[in-house]
C-alpha cells in the first residue's frame, strides 16, 4: 500500500455507503478486489461488509460514539496480503447529519514469505480456519491466536492444494485493546494504537511505507 494512498469513504445516517475515493478502487484492485469497487458498493449497507459479529458490535459502539459528539476516534488495525504486514491507522469522525467520514492511512508495510493462507488466488476448502479482524492472527487448535508463521505448523494439514476458508472474528487482546481505545481514546495519542503482538515502538524497526528503514 503506497504512502500516497489515503483510503476515504463515508456512510450516511442510515449507515449506507454514500462516498468512496479514487484511492478506495486503487487498492481494492491492487488486492483482487474487483467486487467491492466503488460502483459495487455505493448505495449498501456497511454491514454488508462485516462477517463477524464482534467487529459489528464495536463498529456499533465506535458509531454511537462518534454520534453523540463525544470525540473522534483513531484506531490500529492490519490489512495483510499473502506476502506483507501491513499496519494501517483508521480514523472515524461525525460530519453533518450524523454521517461518518473514515479516512485510512498508511504507518508500515513488512515483507514477509509467501502465505497460501492469505492468498487471493488459493482453492478453498470447507475447513475453516478463524483470523482475527485486527491483527490478522490465527486461532490455532489450543485456542492461542498467533502469527502466521507460527500458527501454520497447529492448523490442521491443508487438504492437497486447497487451503482452509478463512473466516474472521476478534481474539481476547484486540478485544481488550480497542474497547480501551473506546473508552480512553483521546484525539491522537498513538500509545492507544495497537495491532497485536506489535505496537507503535516497535513500528521503527519495520520498513516504512516510504521505503526507508532505520539503521541497526
């Protein structure tokens, strides 16, 4: 995700899609996306788009915040491909007539190997496996969400070329995070921004979205 990509788009006060940005489209297709371009979007229900219902809960709650004036909000969360980390800030405000404006933006990208599990081209399976919405860990066969690379060895073998289904859900540490961040989130205090076993320190040691690394 280049560092001049700022995804933008807006529901209304029914919760519909009514604004997505250029940038919106530029992405979608730089991940196989072609189905939630913005022609095939405007017009629905951003619930259309959650598929867990513990995202849906505290994107409700993030919503009614944001409604009541109470504050703006600016969370972490990661947006990974097959080959990448990637660690995004997403932040959410009121505009006029209850509409809310979302606005993504880039904080690191860290290369990593190839993972048929998070491929857009791989055959699927009926077994599925859980990834948490926010820090893209995976929920292993003893209840531990970890990374990728760690969890592979616990998921149950692929089944000849297929890989498992993924289906999403949130683990106990995001859970714990973001309701903090809900509840203390104080215009932009990046100490409140979290992604997992990662954290805004941390960020330094990964390439930024810019292309420069810092020095060992």
């Amino acid at each position: 995700m280049p560092q001049s990509w700022r995804v933008r788009y807006a529901i209304d006060a029914r919760d519909t899609i009514d604004f997505v940005n250029e940038d919106w489209d530029a992405f979608a297709l730089h991940n196989a996306g072609a189905s939630i371009v913005r022609s095939r979007i405007l017009g629905r229900s951003i619930w259309d788009f959650m598929d867990d219902a513990p995202t849906e809960e505290f994107y409700r709650m993030l919503f009614d915040r944001v409604r009541d004036g109470r504050s703006n909000i600016q969370f972490g969360f990661r947006c990974d491909s097959d080959t990448e980390r990637r660690f995004l800030r997403m932040e959410i405000a009121c505009a006029n007539e209850r509409r809310i404006d979302f606005s993504v933006t880039p904080i690191a990208v860290e290369t990593r190997p190839s993972s048929k599990l998070f491929s857009d081209c791989a055959d699927r399976s009926d077994q599925l496996v859980s990834v948490c919405s926010w820090c893209k860990r995976v929920r292993c066969s003893d209840g531990s969400w970890r990374e990728i690379e760690q969890a592979m060895p616990l998921i149950q073998p692929f089944r000849g070329n297929e890989v498992p289904s993924i289906t999403h859900g949130m683990c106990a540490d995001c859970l714990a995070i973001e309701l903090r961040v809900l509840n203390e989130n104080s215009g932009n205090d990046d100490r409140l921004i979290a992604f997992g076993e990662f954290d805004v320190p941390a960020l330094v040691e990964l390439r930024s979205v810019d292309g420069d690394r810092p020095n060992p």
